[in-house]
C-alpha cells in the first residue's frame, strides 16, 4: 500500500469505525448491503479532515488528494478555534458540592452522541493532548468505574491575553467523579500534572498514583492550592489492582527522570499509554526504556497501544541526552561573563548537565524563578539531582560573585514574557540584568506556536549584547520524544492489535498513524481520534462510537471555566484595535437630542475632532429612531453603536471596542414622579 493510499485507509476508517462499533446482527445485515455504495463513497471522498479544531465526528469531506498532504505538515488547529468552558470548580470535601463546569462550546452541531456504554467493552475518552501539545488526560472506563491518565495545562497563546493555563474539560467526569479509582502520572511535566489541583478541587480525595518524583513535584503543586492527596507511589514492573484495572508500569527515558508508561488490563482487553517517551540509549540516569518489559507485554497481548505523537514527522532516532555535554562545555569554556541557560523548570537532568559544566569550570550556580527553585530542591532532596558542595548559591548573594564566576539557572525558554528570561530581556528583572558579552543559553525544545515568543526574547537579547546560543547554532538540546525509528521498534516489539496515536498536533498524530501502519497494523485499526472522541474497545477491536463536548477551561487568576470566548475577543480588540466610548442625553417624550453625543477614545490613533463629522448621523439616526416610537434605552444604544461602529469601519478602517451609553431624562422623571406618589 502505498503511502498516500494509507493514509487515505488510516484517516477514512474512522467514520467507518463509528458506525459499525456498536451495531446489531441485524444492523450488520442492513449495513452490508449498503457496504458497495460505502466503498465508492469512499473511494471518492472519504478522507476526513481531523484539524477541524472540535469533536466533530460528521466532518466536511475533502478530496484524497489531502491524505498525502497531511504527512508532510496540516496546518495547526487554531486554539481560539476551541470553545470556552464556562463554570466553577469549587473545593471541598464533599463531591456533592461539584458545580457544572456549563461548556459554551456550539461549533459542533453535527456531533454524533456516543451510544450508551456497552457492558463488557473498555471506553477510553481524551480529554485533551490530541490536536495539541498540552492539557493531556485520558478516561478509561470499565463497567461504570473510571480510571484517569494524566491531568495536564496548556499554556495560552497571543490570542488568549490574559489567561494563566487551559485545562482539560472536566465536564465529561463531572457527575462521574465518584466512579474515579485513580488518576495514574506518568511523568511531571506541567503538560501531563498541571491540572491535578484542579481536578482534586472537584473531588479530593481521588488517589494519585505515580513515581516519587512526579509525586513529590504534585504534592508541592497541591500544597499550594492547600490540598493534602492521597498518594500511591510506584515505580517500573510494579503491579497494582485499583478497582477493575490491573496495572502494570514500565520505566521509560524521557526528558524528566522518573517517567513511566502505564499497561491496563480489563475483562474486556488491555491498552499501553506510554505517556511522553524516548528510547534514549545513554540517558544520564542509566535508567533505560524498559524494552524487555514491553516485549513480555505485547507477548501477552495488548488489544491498544496509545503510543507519544510528538516526533513522528521527524526521521531517524533522537541523539542521546549525554551529547549534550560537549556542546555545554564549548560554551562554558568561551563564555568570558556571565551565563544564563533557560530551560524547562521540571528539566532535571538538563539542569544536571548545567551543574556539571559550571563545577568544572568554577563558576556558582543560581536557581531563578520559583518553579525552578521548587522543583530543584525536590528533585536534589528526592536524590535525582546531584549538587556539588557550595556549587549553588541564593539569588540575593550573586551580587557578591563577579560575572565570570556566575551561571543564572532559570525558567522562560518558550519566550514566556513573565517568566524570569523574559523579565530579564525586557530589563525588568530586579536582581538580573544583560551586559555585554554575557552568554544566554536556551536549553529546551521549541514547542510548537512559540516561535514568535521565542524569537522576539533572543532579539531582545542580541540587541542588549548578549551572545545566544540555541538549538539553531549549537547542540544544547535532544528531544524527549520518540522520532519515526524509535516509534517503529515500539509497534514491531508490542505488536498491537490497534494503534491510537496520542500527545500530539493533527499532524503529528496522522504521521503516528501512517507508522502504525507501516508495522503491519491494519489501516482500519488504527484510531485517528481527537479531543473529545469517544473510542470503544469491544472483543479486540477499537473504533470511535461517537463524541462530547471538550472544549477549554480558561484559568484567569482566581476565575476556572468562567471565561468564554466571546469575552477573550473583546480582550483582543482592546488590544489591538482599541476603545471608543459614546454618550448621549435623549428625551424620548420630545424626541430630542438633549446633550452630545461626547465621543471618549482610548487607544485609538485618531483625534476626537475626526468624530465630528459622525456626531450629526448619531443625532439623526437617534432622532429618528424615537419619533418612530423607540423609547427603549437598550435599543437606542444598539442604534448609536451601529452607527458610530458603521463610520468607524468605513472612513478608518478599525475595528475598535465601542461602548454606547444613553440617558433618558424623560424617565427619569417619570421614575421621579412615581416616587412622589
């Protein structure tokens, strides 16, 4: 088969899937007679876009041209794209008192209902990670209990101004929080713990079942929300029954120490969700991909395998993590001032390296941020990082130290203008500043959509003097995620019956699939699912039956799922187009006009004196509007927003915020009037 023709069968059986997952003999019988029609229907037709930005599941057919397309890149689903969720999550102790989290989402109207759960089938739901790289959270459920996997964020982007993280949508679990066994971590990236403090918040008493440091960093995460969970703490080849789900962890190489894959076992089959996932032969902790491990596995049996999506597109294997420190050490033997390295505040053994490299060369190290600074005491309390006597000093003693003796260790390697590199770029950091010839080391990967960020940061810093070294002109960053070579020895060494590509953009997932298929898994078992689909494992094989509503959960300060949409836009046009303000005294009795309309801007370019020549329409369009018999101040201020709005668009081609207000004194004194009787 070739390429093209794959992905065409990968992307077009999911339709297929929906349909036939929960059939009866005899809607079997009917549905084979109709087969040959499906067939040419598919023929022509039935690649099915899965960047559509939702959970539809009737999606806008397009030509087959595009499944060869879909490889070599799809375009990223826009976030904004994505419905808000709107409601609040309140704490306490009894999960009675779990308010809906009400999703605003309705850009799904042809969404297919899941049928009702069949008994004996195993039902996994993503709640998040498919179609993007954030907020990861998989339901599995068996015989009305649930078994989580993952509670992760996402971190906004320029069109979500003002918001902090996005959280998977809760509204799925929500009148189901007493059926969750466990929420089971893989690892303790913010992308896959993030959202447990929210989610304990719902219910808290949920058990957390994880490695000793995914839980040591979730228990520091939840102390500050003032949560004290239940922790079950395992490492690789443990087993634990937790209701009906048998589980089985494997150690797995990844970018942070500790990470571990997951195998569940049900009456009604097993899965593997690897979590994030390398086969990194040289880790600097020697704890290798257990592969022995997921060989005994797939020997026994395993009906899913959810395997990491993020490096499919990308060939090859990932170099080894021990690689970077020869490129480390070229820098720190250059550098003549000081050295900043961002990095991921979760990244330990980047920030080893980083250690390493400064001890040799005599240099102090300083944690920055309070992320890092929190997660590098566990990680050296928990044994994880190794610290070399008087290496490491507080941030107010720095001062003490001059520039050539320093290493800056800290957060803000995604162009995060809050995190400390930002501060420091933009010269607001109050401990911190960039002089001439010091070193900025970014020292992570670049996630996708932070380009922009990214870059604007390193300019900041090239214009201060500062040399920049990243992935761009030196080797300071491997990947932690599987590229195609690795990914194709994890599906021949399990051997999967069905492979549903997880952690990942549409693109990403699309390119697992074609992998998947490459292996020898049939095209038609391979699941292309997204954000809210609801895939059924039933007697070996899995297919998507259907779809809910999975949009996102804004946290905005103290606000969770009370920020919609509609409102983050008038965030974006403030920002960008501005404020116009309108205020008129009418007197719907007379019909008049009494004072204004006064025009307030704010933000905008133009002098009010240009909105002269838009006062006498708002008059007109006033006064005739109340000698029609419009007495109603809401619609008077409807009429004065189109109008000025209207004007605005046409001679100034902007598209600002507008804010209309109208007095009736005429009301007002019959509101007076009233009162004295």
């Amino acid at each position: 088969m070739t390429e093209t023709a794959a992905a065409t069968h990968v992307r077009g059986s999911k339709r297929k899937a929906a349909q036939t997952a929960q059939d009866t003999p005899a809607e079997t019988r009917r549905r084979s007679a109709r087969r040959s029609d499906d067939q040419i229907e598919a023929a022509e037709l039935a690649v099915e876009s899965i960047g559509d930005g939702g959970a539809k599941k009737t999606r806008a057919r397009k030509t087959a041209s595009k499944a060869a397309s879909a490889k070599s890149g799809e375009k990223k689903t826009t976030r904004s794209r994505k419905a808000a969720s709107k409601g609040d999550a309140k704490s306490g102790a009894s999960r009675t008192r779990t308010r809906a989290l009400a999703t605003s989402d309705t850009s799904d109207e042809n969404r297919i209902a899941p049928p009702k759960y069949r008994k004996g089938s195993m039902r996994i739901v993503p709640l998040g990670g498919l179609g993007e790289i954030g907020r990861n959270m998989n339901v599995i459920e068996y015989n009305g209990h649930i078994l989580l996997i993952d509670c992760g964020v996402l971190f906004p982007e320029e069109e979500q101004p003002g918001v902090d993280l996005i959280l998977p949508d809760f509204n799925y679990i929500k009148d189901s929080l007493d059926k969750v066994e466990a929420l089971v971590l893989t690892h303790g990236h913010e992308d896959h713990i993030g959202g447990v403090p929210y989610l304990l918040k719902m219910r808290p008493d949920i058990p957390l079942i994880g490695s000793k440091l995914t839980l040591g960093f979730v228990e520091a995460k939840c102390k500050e929300h003032r949560l004290e969970p239940e922790m079950i703490e395992v490492k690789g080849r443990d087993k634990l029954k937790v209701g009906p789900f048998n589980l089985e962890f494997v150690s797995v190489t990844h970018s942070i120490p500790d990470a571990l894959a997951v195998c569940v076992r049900t009456p009604a089959g097993s899965l593997i969700d690897t979590g994030d996932i390398k086969l990194d032969q040289l880790p600097l902790d020697h704890r290798v991909t257990d592969l022995v491990e997921f060989g005994k596995l797939g020997e026994q049996g395993i009906d899913l395998l959810m395997m990491d999506s993020t490096n499919a597109e990308v060939p090859g294997f990932v170099k080894p993590e021990t690689s970077i420190g020869p490129a480390l050490d070229q820098v720190f033997a250059t550098a003549t001032r000081k050295i900043i390295v961002a990095s991921f505040s979760s990244h330990v053994h980047r920030v080893q390296q980083v250690v390493d490299a400064a001890h040799k060369y005599g240099r102090k190290v300083v944690f920055v941020g309070r992320s890092m600074v929190r997660n590098m005491a566990i990680a050296a309390d928990l044994g994880y990082l190794h610290l070399p006597e008087d290496t490491v000093i507080d941030l107010k003693k720095a001062k003490d130290y001059p520039d050539n003796k320093l290493v800056y260790m800290c957060t803000g390697s995604q162009g995060e203008p809050m995190a400390a590199l930002g501060r420091i770029a933009d010269g607001n950091h109050r401990d911190i500043t960039i002089n001439e010839f010091d070193t900025v080391i970014l020292a992570s990967s670049l996630i996708p959509g932070n380009e922009h960020g990214v870059y604007k940061v390193i300019n900041k810093l090239v214009q201060l003097g500062a040399r920049v070294v990243n992935r761009d002109n030196a080797a300071v960053h491997v990947s932690g995620h599987c590229n195609e070579g690795e990914l194709l020895y994890m599906y021949n060494i399990v051997k999967p019956k069905n492979a549903m590509p997880i952690h990942g953009e549409n693109r990403h997932i699309v390119a697992n699939g074609l992998i998947a298929v490459k292996t020898g898994i049939d095209p038609n078992n391979v699941v292309l699912a997204e954000d809210g689909d609801v895939v059924d494992l039933y007697h070996g094989k899995a297919a998507i039956v259907g779809s809910v509503p999975c949009g996102y959960i804004y946290v905005d300060g103290d606000s969770v799922g009370e920020l919609t949409d509609e409102e983050l836009e008038k965030r974006r046009i403030l920002g960008s187009e501005g404020f116009v303000s309108c205020f008129a005294v009418v007197d719907t009795d007379a019909a008049e006009v009494v004072s204004g309309p006064k025009v307030y801007l704010n933000a905008v370019a133009e002098d009010e004196k240009e909105f002269e020549k838009v006062r006498h329409q708002i008059v007109e369009q006033l006064r005739d509007a109340m000698m029609t018999g419009t007495k109603d101040v809401h619609k008077l201020q409807q009429i004065m927003r189109r109008t000025l709005g209207g004007w605005v668009a046409r001679e100034l081609h902007r598209k600002p915020m507008i804010v209309p207000v109208v007095a009736d004194i005429a009301a007002d004194m019959e509101s007076m009037e009233g009162g004295a009787h």
